[in-house]
C-alpha cells in the first residue's frame, strides 16, 4: 500500500473515530494491552534483532538504551494502555455555554485534531504511547519509527492493528506505519491531508521536520535543562535533586545539563560532586576554586548532553540565575531548590519554560507522571500545546450554535439586541 493510500484510510478513519463512543475506544485500548503481552515472546525476539544490528553497526549508547525492550518495558507498556483507557474522554467536552439571545445558544465543544503524524527515534515503547493516546483521542495516526527498531516496530503495529480489528472495524486505518526516509518524505508534502506533525527525537530530526513541510509542527529541538540550588537549598535535598535530575536516565530530554549554583551555596559543591561519582563535571572559573573539574566554555551552556556530563556555573543571584536560564536554556524544563517560598514563586513566574519545579527533579515533566496516562512528546512553544502532551493537547476546539430561525439581519436592523449570558 502506497503512502497516500495509507493517509487516505487513515482520514476517512479519523471521520469514523470521531463519532465512536469512548466505550469502544477504551476497550480497543484494553485489547491492545492483552495481545501485547500474550506476543511478549515474539515482541522481545524481535527486539532482540534489533538489538543485534544496532551493536553491530556502532549505535550510540544512549539511542541503544532506547531501543530495547525487556519484560519489565513490556509490562510498563500494557500497564500505560490500560492507564490510558482510565482517563476522561476529553471529546466532546463543552468548554463553553453562552446564551447569544432568547433561543440562540453558543457552545464551544473539544473535538480530535484529525490526522496526526509523528515521527520519532529509537524508542519502540512510544510507538505504543502515541497510538494509545491518538486512539482515545480519537485521532487517525501515520507512525514513524526509527530504522534501528525496524523489526520491532513492524511487529507492535501488526499486533495493535490486530487488536483494534478485534474490537470495531471502525478503526480500520486508524493507525499507519511507513518506514522509509522516502515514505517521510510524502507525509510531510501532505498539508491537505495530514492536519499536525509531531516529531521525537534529537534536535537534528525536529529541526529537519521544521524545515521541510508546511504541516503545523508541535515539539521541541533542545533539552537543555537546569537545576538551579538557591542560597537557602537544604543541602541535602540539593544533593539528592542533582543526581536524580543527572543520572537517573541521562539520555533523555528532561535530565538535567546545567548546575546552577548561587555563590553563598557553594559548600555543597564538594558533597554535590562526590554524590555525581562517574560524571563528567565542567565548571565555570568560580566553580574550579571549590572542586575539582574541567573548564566549561560558552558551549557547555547550551549543550544537551544526553550523557553522563553536567556544567556548572556559580552565579550571584536569583536574578542572575532566572537571566541565565532564559537566555541559554531550551524553555523545556527547569527546577530550584530553596527553601524560600517568595524566591520559589519568582523562579516558577518568570523562568519561561514549559514545566518549571520547585524542590523536585526535573525527571517529574512526563506525561505519565504528570498523569497524563502517556504523552506524545514534549512541546516547547507556546501556540496549541505546551508540556508533556497528552490527550487534551491532541483536540482542538469547534463552535456549535444551535438557534430557532434566527437571522443577523434583526440585529443589525436593531429589532433584536444580544444577550451574551454565560449559561452553566
């Protein structure tokens, strides 16, 4: 089947989901979750030739970590879907009630954005997330994978394609797979056919889809995420953020790159580093006088390790430290550590990021602990969607007027004036 063959179903797919009852989208969800774990051997097999081919030709260490499954991935997969199917219906939710006149009534109704493409990398678990969320949504979805988890993606939309078959023909077409670069390619040239694309993976992949279609484009490129230890940091506390924000999964994009420090809290620094044991730290001119570490230069403020390398800057002020964030960060993620209330509530107001924490790890922004149920990635703009985005940030919204024969002319004539009363 051709590409354009497979975007056709999948919008004559997205009118059907549409209308399709919630009770019916949870239970294709539910059988999802069944046939993926009654495949688990064959899913894991697959995997596992994936794998192989990705050692052999030299994949990252971090894309690597990505692509494979285990039992415990597996089981985190089923349990999402299921999570999932327990969520509100945002469909059809009525945003707004508006009397316009006697007899004449304005809602404002949550709808499905249609056809939703997205594009990621490596990890074969979002291929899972994404439909799950588009499904309940009910959004028709184009899915495209990675090459390196080819085998593996294949098998996981057999079987959830398997699985949604069992429930409802309705959802015939509803989810697509292409693999090629060339198939991609003929996604992004369809404007008219394909309403949002959403691409996961490195900065190089976001920036390639900006460039090369006129489809809207919801994500973000960089990661570069900050831990910000304020001068009243309970120390403790400090050190436990730090290398849970660093190492608990530095591959992804909400762990940690930059180490703010304010400069009467530098004592931690030597506790801080002992506790970051296999990191590579690179500190600014005043962070060397306290610890041992490599200079950073100019670069190192907007890098985006994805690694199990941290910068440090020590800097005079919240003010200093807001500045810094704003200008070299990414607006993905960012965190402080104080104990002060009234500097936390500046940090959180005026750091222009999609999440922003207050004595938490900056790990916390993701769909599912957002409980979200899932997310189909993380958007950094400000138009539509911003955050982990889960199933409200796949609706858009839709006006109904429901009238009696009204007609514009009364009013414009004056025989009939607006009420404009905002109903419960």
């Amino acid at each position: 089947m051709t590409v354009a063959e497979q975007v056709a179903l999948a919008r004559t797919a997205a009118y059907r989901l549409a209308v399709l009852p919630t009770e019916t989208r949870n239970r294709g969800l539910l059988r999802m979750a069944e046939v993926l774990l009654s495949e688990q051997d064959a899913v894991l097999e697959a995997n596992a030739t994936d794998g192989n081919a990705a050692r052999a030709s030299g994949l990252g260490e971090s894309l690597y970590k990505r692509l494979v499954l285990n039992e415990r991935k597996l089981q985190a997969i089923a349990d999402s879907l299921r999570s999932v199917a327990a969520l509100r219906d945002p469909v059809g939710e009525v945003l707004l009630r508006r009397e316009l006149d006697n007899g004449l009534e304005l809602r404002q109704v949550r709808v499905p954005i249609g056809v939703i493409g997205v594009i990621f990398e490596s990890r074969p678990d979002a291929l899972v997330q994404i439909a799950s969320l588009a499904i309940k949504s009910a959004n028709a979805v184009i899915l495209k994978g990675g090459s390196e988890a080819k085998e593996t993606n294949r098998l996981l939309h057999s079987l959830l394609v398997r699985a949604l078959s069992e429930i409802d023909p309705a959802f015939d077409g509803a989810v697509a797979l292409v693999e090629s670069r060339e198939e991609i390619g003929s996604v992004l040239t369809m404007d008219g056919q394909i309403d949002l694309i959403i691409p996961r993976g490195s900065s190089q992949l976001v920036r390639y889809i900006q460039d090369n279609t006129r489809i809207p484009v919801l994500g973000h490129a960089d990661g570069v995420c900050h831990l910000y230890v304020d001068e009243s940091a309970d120390p403790g506390m400090a050190v436990r953020l730090t290398v849970d924000s660093k190492t608990q999964y530095p591959a992804v994009c909400n762990a940690v790159e930059t180490l703010l420090v304010h400069e009467r809290a530098t004592d931690l620094l030597p506790d801080i580093a002992r506790a970051l044991g296999g990191v590579e730290l690179r500190g600014c001119t005043e962070t060397q006088r306290h610890i041992d570490v490599a200079p950073a230069d100019e670069s190192d403020w907007t890098a985006e390790y994805n690694d199990l390398v941290l910068a440090i800057r020590i800097i005079p002020s919240l003010d200093a430290a807001v500045d810094h964030i704003n200008r070299y960060g990414s607006h993905h993620t960012d965190a402080i550590v104080t104990a002060d209330r009234a500097r936390a509530e500046q940090f959180l107001s005026r750091v222009d990021s999609s999440s922003v924490l207050w004595n938490a790890s900056t790990r916390f922004a993701d769909g599912f602990r957002y409980g979200l149920g899932a997310e189909v990635g993380i958007s950094t703009g400000k138009v539509h969607a911003r955050g982990p985005v889960g199933l409200e940030g796949l609706t858009t919204t839709k006006y109904h007027v429901i009238g009696e024969g009204h007609i514009v002319a009364d009013y414009a004539d004056g025989a009939r004036k607006f009420t404009h009363r905002d109903l419960s």
